[in-house]
C-alpha cells in the first residue's frame, strides 16, 4: 500500500462487485474505515440464480447469500443497508442517502450496478414481473405456482432461462423477441436456432422478430400482451426480460461522467477519488480500446478486486484491468457459456462437436480475429480456447476442418 | 491451508481453475470443480484466495 492511500472508503452496492471489493480491501491489508452501502436490505446475495435454481424452487433463498453473517462481520465494515445513496458530492467527498445521513470518503467505489428494463406503464401491475432482485424472482415464482400461462417478453438470458424454468413448473410458455432467435443477440442465428429447437422440444411457443407492444390488463391485473403485428397474446403472467440501465440517477450533478455507465478510464477510475465496478462501470478497454460494459458475474468480482488493488495503488499507479468476459446459461440440458464477447461478430465457426448433437464449440470472430469462444455442454474443452480468445488470436480460413 | 467446497452449488464456470491449476480441475462432463489438492503447498495461497475470490458462485472456502 502506498503512503498516501486513502483511508475512509466508501462502497455503494452491495452485490458482487461492491463485496469484491470490500474483500479484496482488506485482502490486500487497507486498515482504515470502509462503508458498505446498499439498496437493499440483504447481506449481499448472488444473482445467476434467481433466474435459475431460484425460480425453480430447487434452492431457498438463504443459498443465495454470497458470504456468511460471520465472514461479513470479519470485514469489519460499517454496513448501510436498505438505504439508498441518492447524491454524490466529490468536492465534499460525500454521499448523500436517503434517510437523510451522509458517508464522507476518501475513495468511493460506484458498484449501484442496473436495474430491469420496464415496459412503459407496467409499474407495479399485478402479473407483470422484471427479474434482478430476490424479491422479483420470489413474486415471479409465486405467479408460476399456479401454472398458468407465462408470457415471456425479451429472449436474452433472463427470458429464456425464465422460459425453461416455467416450463418445468408446468406453465404453458410463449416467448416473445424481436429477434430472429431466442438469445440471438448473443449467440447469433446458428446457435440460437438450435436453442430455439431445445424449447421448442420442451413445448414452449416461440414468437420471433416481433415487438410487443404493450401489456394488456383486465381489472388491473395482467392478462396479456398486444404484439406490433396487431396479434395478441392471452396471458396470466408477463415476464419482461428486455435488458437492463445502470443505476447512475443519483450521480447528476456531481460532476462524473455518465454515459452508458459510469465512464472510467482502463484503470476503472472515474476521476476525483471517485472509481467504479461491475455492470454499472464503463470502461476503456486497454486492447479494444473500445468502451465496454459488462452485466456478467464474474466481471463483478474481478473487477471488484481490481478497484480494491488501484484504489490502494493510488490512480497514478493504477493498472488497467484485463480480462476475457465470461458468462453462462443453463436451460433443461444445456449449459451454454461465452469467453470474450459475441456481439459484433461477422463470423461464426463450429470447431467442435455440432449443434445436432447439442454439444460444440464455436468460435466467433470479427475482422478475421477471434473475438469470442461459445461452448454447448462441453464445460471443460471450452476452457482451452480461452487463451485464443484473450489473444484476439486470427480465425483462420477452414481451421474447422 | 484448507480448502473446502460446496460442490452442489458449484456452476462449473472454471475461474477456479483458471486462477490456480495445480489445485483445482474440472469433471469432463458437467465442469464441476475438482479439487486435486485440499490442503495444497503455502507458495499456493495467493492462487487459491484469488480462486476463491473470483468463483461466481461463492463455492470456495479457504483457511490459511
């Protein structure tokens, strides 16, 4: 640790990004006062599953938790949760919250990550769910138990989890995207095609290349949606899964810079002792040098330590942070998961296995570059093509041979 | 230095293995971790703390 570190440290979001961080503070020896504040009023809990062992019943909530009482008191944190941060002064070093209290810093880490996406005017009406936090996932689960039928609105990750759950449950599913493929966004149209297959094997309706227009209701409650083409969709329950918007409200006028998230250089910092982690961050890419902003798990907890390391550093000695995205999707028995970043590509080559055996690997590329590596149920084998992937390495004319 | 893990709650992600090699492993089938050595070397231990820091499901525990 540097002489001039900063003592008092600041941390608002407490998810993985802002526990990461706090772990990895004290990890690396920084004695001083950290605040942990949060939104919520849970110990800091895990998200992948909500949509997933969550949802189905398969887990209690109380597996969620990402550490245990005894591990969070060890931190020695002053811990603010259930209070919102809903200001930010950087010449005063303080952060405002909403029960009318002030955190003063040193250092501040941004980690207040996004929040679902919301059709407009669907609010707080009964039956219509968004999926980010344990209390959505616990409503949505709740609406499932009656097995009705489920309308989902978005096929990226949530929805089309969300969709094999329910299925699973014993909900009549119809999944709604305006894209050619469910999870297309990420997986292209080849391998979405054969996810699309997989659902529709486990009897979930897929509409595709359309946009919904609005919810329905009858008496208040949800009862279906109107689609752009003029059709309708009956329904009990709507899950809307169209993405998520980072939670930088509270930031205006504090003087850092919001975009897509909060701007930082490729050291993660924002400027003015102010730095950020996790999916709210948007970062300089070092080898892109492109800004990205990544809503992945482990993106959280890497990111977090490397805040941790450079706040401690000091942002003159701040190194940049490195490090290939990964993610993953479990849906009936698929387990699908992405090294490095799909989106973009103009390519995409299977190098192993096939999607008729629903078992491959396929490498994306961009510019002749590999830019990506997508693995169907071959966990271990993917991992091999990391180094490939971290490397930009080129994707070779017929290296699928 | 001990190492255990909740393989039930394990999402075969390999950041584990990633992060420290000689320690960790995954099952051919499902990616589920493997742990080669539980109570592995002490030149091990930044690699396992960061293993545990960075597991996206919070399966790792490690007492040094």
């Amino acid at each position: 640790m540097s002489a001039a570190a900063p003592s008092r440290i600041a941390v608002v979001g407490a998810s993985a990004a802002g526990l990461s961080v706090v772990e990895g503070l004290r990890r690396e020896g920084h004695p001083g006062p950290i605040t942990l504040i949060g939104e919520e009023s849970h110990l800091p809990y895990d998200r992948p599953p909500l949509s997933k062992q969550l949802l189905s019943g398969e887990w209690s909530t109380d597996r969620l938790l990402l550490r245990g009482e005894p591990d969070i008191d060890a931190l020695g944190l002053q811990l603010r949760l259930g209070t919102k941060a809903i200001a930010l002064d950087t010449k005063a070093r303080e952060v405002a919250l909403a029960d009318g209290t002030f955190v003063e810093y040193d250092a501040l880490v941004v980690a207040t990550g996004t929040r679902a996406r919301r059709l407009p005017g669907t609010e707080g009406v009964p039956g219509v769910h968004v999926l980010r936090t344990l209390e959505d996932a616990l409503a949505l689960r709740e609406d499932l138990a009656s097995e009705g039928h489920l309308v989902v609105v978005g096929g990226g990750f949530v929805g089309a989890e969300a969709a094999a759950v329910a299925r699973g449950l014993g909900c009549e599913v119809t999944l709604v995207t305006d894209t050619a493929q469910p999870m297309g966004d990420a997986l292209g149209d080849e391998l979405g095609a054969m996810l699309r297959t997989a659902h529709h094997e486990h009897g979930v309706r897929i509409e595709t290349g359309v946009l919904v227009d609005q919810v329905l209701t009858d008496g208040g409650r949800a009862s279906g949606v109107s689609l752009r083409d003029g059709r309708t969709l009956a329904a009990d329950a709507v899950l809307v899964g169209i993405g998520a918007q980072p939670n930088t409200e509270w930031l205006t006028g504090s003087g850092v810079a919001v975009g897509n998230g909060v701007e930082c250089d490729a050291t993660l910092y924002a400027g003015s002792g102010v730095w950020a982690a996790g999916d709210v961050a948007c970062w300089l890419n070092a080898r892109t040098g492109e800004p990205w902003r990544i809503e992945h798990r482990t993106n959280a907890a890497e990111q977090g330590l490397a805040v941790a390391r450079n706040i401690l550093a000091g942002p003159e000695r701040a190194t940049p942070f490195d490090s290939v995205p990964y993610v993953w999707s479990d849906q009936y028995d698929l387990k699908i998961q992405i090294y490095g970043r799909t989106r973009g590509a103009d390519e995409v080559r299977v190098v192993e296995g096939s999607t008729a055996e629903r078992r491959l690997i396929a490498l994306y590329g961009r510019n002749g570059r590999t830019c990506a590596a997508v693995g169907v149920n071959m966990v271990r084998a993917l991992r091999g093509y990391r180094a490939q992937v971290a490397a930009a390495a080129p994707l070779l004319t017929g290296s699928a041979a | 230095m001990q190492i255990s893990i909740d393989f039930d709650k394990c999402c075969g992600a390999g950041q584990c293995v990633l992060a420290a090699p000689d320690v960790f492993d995954q099952r051919d089938e499902d990616g589920i971790v493997v742990l080669l050595d539980d109570n592995p070397p002490a030149d091990q231990a930044e690699n396992v703390v960061q293993a545990a820091a960075v597991c996206p499901a919070a399966v790792i525990q490690v007492q040094l």
